[in-house]
C-alpha cells in the first residue's frame, strides 16, 4: 500500500526512491510486523486469557502439567502482524504473494477450527485427521493450481547439488507442489512441542527464503546461482522479512516459560506459508534440507506409528515426535530447544551453500 501511495511522488521527493527498492521494503517489513508483535501482543494474550482458551495437555508424555491453561490459538498474533505488514510493504500487483498470503490464511483459518473444537469441546481432539488432510490438500492443490496455470510456467525441479539434473515433470508438478506444502504445514505443527521449539526453525526458514526469493526475482542473480528466474518473486522476500519479525515478536511472549502458544491456527498457516514460498521460487527440493528438523520430526512420527503396528507394541524412540524422545532421554526443556535451533541454522547453511555446490 505504501510502495503505491510514495513511489509516484518520488519525482518530486527524490528521498521516496528507497520504497522502490526490495531490500528496504523487506526490512522495513521485518521491523513493523516485530513492533506490532510487541504492540499487540500482550493485549492478544490477555484477550485469549478472557475467552478461556487455555491449551489442554495430555497425561501421556513428559509433565507438562505446569503449562495448562496457558493461552493457545497465539498464532493469531503472528497472522495478524505478518498481514498488516505485507499489505503495507508489498507491490498490491503482485500475484505471486497474494496467492501465498491467501494459502497462509486458509490454512491458518484451518488451524482456528482445529484449536476452538479442542478447547471448546471436553475431550476433543478437534478436527477428525482425515477431515483436516483433505483440507489441507484442497488447499495446496488449488495453490499448485494457480502456480501451475501461469503464463509461461516451466515444470522443471531445481534438485541441489546437481546443476544438470533439472527433470520437467509436467502436470505432476500440481500433486507434487501440493504434497510440500501439505509436508511442511504437518511438519511445522508436528514440531511445535516446547516453548520457541517451533517458531526458531520458522525464522531460520524463512531468513533463508528471503534470500532465495530475492535472488530468484533477480535475472543476473539467477543466472549467476544457476536457479530458476521467476519474475516477480522478489516480492516474496518482503513476505518472508514479515515472518521473521512477526516470529520473532511472537518468540517474546513464547520463550520458556510461555506466554502463549502458537497453536494450529499459527503451526498449520506457518508451515502453509513456507511449503508455498518454496514452490513459488522453485526451490520445492530444497525447502527439505532447510527444514530439515519439521522433516525429522515428521519421520519420527511416521516411524514410530509403522514399527509399533508391525512390531507388536514395541517402539523406536522412547516417545515421538522426537523432541518428545530427548526429554524422556533426560534433556532439559531448553537445550532440546536451542539444539534444535542450532541444527536448524547449520542446515540453512548448508542449503544457501548447495547453490554453487553443484
């Protein structure tokens, strides 16, 4: 809204030129979502406390029982912020983020019906599993739809490490595309566990996007990394800047001892945004290897449920997912945390480094 409002008066304020410019959108865009976080936040929190939302925890598992009644559903501080600030920084013309704002929103939407039946319903689970897996792969798949419909759009993958290998998979790229975004949003949501475990990855991720984006929106750039230009997808970083300072708002209230939960609301649209970021830009293989925690999460899970049916009752980990493996393992509550953090930074590393590894 601000880029259109100034930019046209840069011809007679030559210092309005900087809205131009991605970079300072993206970093104006990071600080206004993360001082609305801090705004906001408190009244949000007290808010939640009124409505009596607080997060149900269960007897299985680690004690958590010093947590219950802490407000959940905190996922709508980071929705709100993160939107108000990318209406305010982005290009309004700029189909590739509104599509992915709109996929955020319905996932997050998602994940509000899934909080408000848990803690409005005695004994509920919210969504039936099946129930919430079909919307979220109706959502993703009329996302990868629209990405797939563009004018021009080629279906090759970009694989890392490999600079000659670039399959064009043609129309299965929709199932595909749908499939990492479905991941990612389980992923995340598998992952938020522990006070900042969840949210620190989200920034990492998305810190890491916001370059790869803003490359790939660059032609020299693109060209240089050997990526997939995609006009247009700069834009997206000023998305991802959102993120991460709405994330790091939220961290302010959800570090250890939490304030706030995130919840579905926040875990499902998180995870959506990130999985739709990532197709966008054409970096669908790599999103893997920057999240790789929310994948080894998700395969903790998926292991455990496999070797406990086919085993008869005996299990791989002491408790899944595997953040949950580590407490029973005797770790403290914050060093699982900032562990993850670290491995989640190193990975990040290692997924900017593949782009002239190859």
């Amino acid at each position: 809204m601000l880029y259109h409002l100034l930019v046209p008066l840069a011809e007679t304020y030559s210092a309005l030129n900087v809205f131009r410019y991605i970079t300072f959108r993206t970093a104006a865009a990071t600080l206004t979502a993360l001082f609305l976080s801090f705004l906001l936040g408190d009244l949000v929190i007290r808010w939640l406390q009124a409505l009596r939302v607080g997060q149900p925890i269960r007897e299985i598992g680690p004690d958590h029982q010093q947590k219950a009644g802490t407000p959940t559903m905190g996922g709508l501080l980071i929705l709100l912020v993160v939107s108000v600030s990318i209406l305010l920084w982005m290009d309004l013309a700029s189909r590739a983020t509104w599509i992915v704002l709109g996929l955020t929103l319905g996932y997050g939407a998602l994940g509000f019906v899934d909080d408000y039946q848990k803690v409005t319903k005695k004994n509920s689970d919210g969504i039936r599993a099946r129930t919430k897996l079909l919307w979220q792969w109706s959502l993703a798949l009329g996302f990868a739809w629209l990405i797939y419909s563009a004018p021009n759009f080629d279906a090759t993958l970009q694989v890392p490490f490999f600079k000659n290998f670039t399959p064009n998979i043609g129309v299965l790229y929709i199932p595909l595309a749908a499939f990492v975004i479905v991941a990612a949003s389980n992923g995340v949501n598998l992952t938020d566990g522990l006070d900042g475990l969840a949210i620190g990855p989200v920034m990492i991720c998305s810190a890491t996007f916001l370059i790869l984006a803003y490359a790939a929106g660059h032609a020299q750039f693109a060209e240089y990394l050997a990526i997939t230009a995609v006009p247009g997808a700069g834009e997206l970083a000023i998305f991802c800047g959102a993120l991460v300072g709405g994330g790091l708002g939220f961290l302010w209230f959800n570090a250890s001892p939490a304030q706030v939960f995130m919840g579905d609301v926040g875990a499902l649209a998180l995870g959506g945004a990130l999985g739709g970021v990532a197709v966008v830009i054409r970096q669908e293989i790599l999103l893997a290897v920057v999240g790789g925690i929310f994948v080894v999460e998700t395969l903790s899970v998926m292991l455990q449920v496999a070797y406990f049916k086919a085993s008869g009752g005996k299990r791989i980990f002491l408790m899944a997912p595997l953040h949950h493996h580590f407490e029973k393992a005797g770790w403290e509550e914050q060093k699982i945390v900032v562990r993850f953090w670290i491995v989640s930074i190193v990975l990040a590393l290692i997924a900017l480094s593949s782009l002239k590894l190859r």
